[in-house]
C-alpha cells in the first residue's frame, strides 16, 4: 500500500495555481515513493456554496495534471462550520493513509506554526480573526498539531491571489456571458480551458442553488419550522417572517445582513434551508464524530450546553456575558447544566379545555423576543409566551440560537393547569 501526498481543495476551476501545488506534490511523492491523490469537496464548497463547476469535471482537471487518484469530501459544508469539518476530513486523510499534507499560502510554515499554537494551546478552534493571513492554513494545521500530529505540513509559496482566484475567474466567465475570456486563458492549464469549454458547452456550468425550494421554506415555514433548520436564531427568523414575500436572491442576502451575518455564515445557513438541515442532524453529526475522538473537548455539543448554563447563571449574579463566556474558556469549569426545563404557559379558559397532556410543541421566539411555544390541539392553533426564571430564559435563549442544538417541548399536566416539559438536544 502506498503512503499519500494529500490535498484537499475545491479546484473550482483548477487553475495555475493549484497546478504550481499539484507539481510540488509530484516532486515530493516521486523522491518518495508515495503517490498524490487530491480530496475534492462534493456537493457544496467549504465556503458553503454550489460549485460553479461539477465534481467530476473537476475530478477530470485535477488527473489530467498529474494527480494519481481523486478522492470526496461529501455531505459536510451544508451542515457544519470549518473548525468542524476540518477535523472530521483530516480523520478521514488519516485513515486513508495520508501522510503528508501539502497546501500553499502566502505565509510560512514558520509562521503559521506561530499563528497556530495560540489555538493549539487553548483547543479552541472557532473564531478564527479576520485580519489573519491564510486562516485556513492555520486552521489545519493547528488541528493537525492538536489532533496527535499525524501529518506532515509541506507549504507552497502560493502566486498571486488577485489574479489567482476561483472567485475571479468565475466571475470573469458569468460577466463574458459564459464565455472564458483571454485574460483568463492565462491563468489556467490548457486541459482545464478544455474541459470548462465543454462543461460550457453541456449547460453544466455554473451550478445553482435550487432557489425555488429556499423561496418556499423563507417564504411558508412557521416561525417554529424555521427554528428546527441549523443556523437561524431567533433575529434571523423573525427578519425572514418580516421580510415576506422572497422572489430574488437579493433579497435573502439582505435579510442575512439585517441579522448580522457574514458572508460565510449567510452560505451556510441558505445552504441548511435548501437542503432542509435541521439543528438535530447537524448535532447528531457531530455527536458521531466526537464518539470517533475527533471533535476537540471545548467544541463538543456538551461543552456548548455547559457554556450556555454556566454564562446564564453568572449573568443572573451580574457578570457580563462576555466576561462569564472568558471564564469558562479559560478555566476547566466544570457545570450541571440541566437538559430539562419545566415552562408555564399562559392560556386562556377555552386552550385549557382542549389542551392534552403528551402533545408536542414547537419552540420559537417571537416578534417581541419572548420564547413561545405553538401547538395544536382538537384543531386549533394555540400560541403562548413561556413562564420561566430569569436564568432559564437566558440559558434557552442562548441553546435556540446557538446554531445546532435542538430543543423540544411537550405539553405535561401541572397542578392547575398545564406546562411544557422542555428537552434541550
């Protein structure tokens, strides 16, 4: 069995760029007898949207430079953040028999070692900053390091990036109405311009979102349908209830902007409506892979819980959210964060008579901010606000808009009257 020279990349459209990698990959697996085989996101990008161009035509451009073997990352950049997908990919690299990892930046290996350790030390892999160079590099890298260091890194002095882009070059192709034009005839291989050119020609390029499904969730989910999809909180779900009726795609980055959104983010979660991500899928995804012991301990689906409860408890003393989140980070703080919670309802006479025991409630924030519950009973649709502590409404609010962990309510018969038992994941 061979060892591997690994790459993991979206090659959409592979350019000169990514050609400059695969020949440094070559040098090192022919002086030592390894064999290259590039790991190819499947289905949507790692910046969380449709490819431009499909898998295997890009799957065909990468071989047709040299490459021994493709390989898929599939199913993960509609669910999950890169700080978690990065690690569930460098198991599978691992496993595969990956040993050395090839990448190129426009930093060093010296100083993305740097950039990493602060990661490594804390084992905290989200909220990567903005002004950092190459933070995708650090990033697997600094996973890599805590992980058990399987890899070896090897960097590539990536050329230029305003010209060197996927971005610009398939901007480039839309704006000259899908035809490649000259300036980008340079900056890709020969074998790549042929294969784009029939992939043109087939009407395979671009890839779409299916903005006819995102139209109807945005346009006819209920406030507590939307709540089940990953990565809406409660601003965002109240700004898409707000902004009916979506036609465009315009109008959908807008809702995300008014909620505070990036970029990134704003993919990821139009990705979850397209493809229907609910918090639950997501959280059992994870859940399965921190079973494998690749999920670092403070991005477990537990340490996020516990964070939730351990800031809402010291908000409920007068510590700042910020301050208390700092804290725990910092310090191996150890908590009992409940999974259950007991809520009142307010009801009126007629939703007491008709309300039941055992029946199931969706959760959702309202437009005023309050956590509310909606269910049906004999018919009818009954809404209410939830009764709770301070503490608990802060800890609940923090776990529904934490992205992707769920929460279920059932209807339980109190002594006067009814409340809703709460499971939190």
């Amino acid at each position: 069995m061979f060892n591997l020279i690994g790459i993991s990349a979206d090659f959409d459209p592979v350019h000169k760029g990514h050609e400059k990698l695969i020949k440094e990959a070559r040098k090192i697996a022919d002086r030592e007898n390894k064999k290259v085989v590039v790991y190819l996101n499947k289905g949507f990008s790692a910046n969380h949207a449709p490819f431009f161009v499909n898998f295997e035509a890009r799957k065909e451009m990468a071989l047709a430079l040299g490459v021994d073997e493709v390989k898929s990352f599939e199913g993960l950049h509609h669910r999950l953040i890169l700080s978690y997908s990065v690690p569930i990919r460098l198991k599978q690299m691992i496993d595969d028999g990956v040993t050395d990892y090839i990448t190129s930046a426009s930093i060093t290996l010296d100083e993305i070692e740097s950039k990493a350790q602060k990661f490594i030390d804390e084992g905290n892999f989200v909220g990567m900053p903005k002004h950092y160079k190459n933070r995708n590099e650090i990033r697997w890298y600094a996973l890599n390091e805590f992980l058990g260091s399987k890899l070896k890194f090897h960097v590539v002095k990536e050329l230029n990036k305003t010209q060197y882009s996927g971005r610009l070059i398939r901007q480039s192709i839309i704006d000259n109405a899908m035809q490649i034009p000259s300036k980008v005839y340079k900056l890709i291989p020969k074998t790549t311009a042929e294969i784009l050119e029939r992939e043109i020609a087939l009407g395979n390029v671009p890839g779409e979102r299916n903005w006819e499904e995102i139209y109807k969730r945005m346009n006819t989910y209920s406030r507590g349908n939307l709540e089940k999809i990953a990565y809406l909180n409660g601003k965002t779900i109240n700004e898409i209830i707000k902004r009916r009726v979506y036609r465009d795609p315009e109008s959908i980055w807008a809702v995300f902007r008014r909620s505070d959104y990036g970029p990134v983010m704003t993919r990821l979660a139009i990705s979850s409506i397209e493809m229907n991500v609910s918090k639950k899928e997501v959280m059992d995804l994870m859940k399965s892979y921190e079973e494998k012991g690749v999920i670092p301990e403070n991005q477990k689906v537990q340490k996020v819980i516990d964070r939730a409860w351990y800031v809402a408890s010291k908000g409920d003393e007068g510590v700042s959210a910020r301050e208390a989140n700092d804290e725990f980070r910092s310090e191996n703080i150890n908590v009992n964060s409940p999974l259950t919670l007991e809520a009142g309802l307010n009801l009126t006479k007629f939703e007491t008579k008709i309300t039941k025991e055992g029946i199931a409630t969706d959760l959702y924030v309202d437009k005023k901010g309050k956590i509310s519950v909606q269910f049906k009973s004999e018919g009818k649709k009954i809404k209410t606000n939830l009764r709770l502590p301070a503490r608990e409404v802060t800890y609940l609010r923090y776990i529904m808009d934490s992205h992707f962990i769920p929460v279920n309510g059932i209807i339980k018969q109190a002594k006067k009257g009814f409340k809703v038992k709460v499971t939190i994941g």
